[in-house]
C-alpha cells in the first residue's frame, strides 16, 4: 500500500479542548494534536475519518 500526498489528511486545532468532554480531549490527543493551532498530517483511513467526525467542530480540514 503506498502512501502517497492524496492519502494523507491534514488537520488543525481551531478551538480550545477547555470545557469538551474527557473522551473527545483523549480523541485530540489520539490524533496527535497538543496545543491551539497545531497541526496534524494522518494518513486516510476510516478510523482516522471517525476520529475527525468525532470531534470535526474542533477541528478544520484540509
């Protein structure tokens, strides 16, 4: 399986963890997000998508 630029999903932390439930702040962090306005490249997969739909207003996509 190659993993090339189109298999890859981009995402960034818009907006602050403070206040969201524990197991959405354990969804971040799964994703490799730390801080407000990092930046994460995963590879395309469904579980990374279920992930990002979990928590997709938190998050921006690209």
């Amino acid at each position: 399986m190659s993993t090339g630029k189109n298999n890859l999903i981009k995402i960034t932390l818009v907006k602050s963890t403070i206040g969201t439930k524990k197991d959405h702040r354990a969804t971040i962090r799964g994703l490799g997000l730390k801080r407000l306005n990092s930046t994460s490249s995963l590879i395309d997969t469904p579980s990374i998508r279920g992930m990002i739909r979990k928590v997709n207003y938190l998050l921006k996509c690209e």
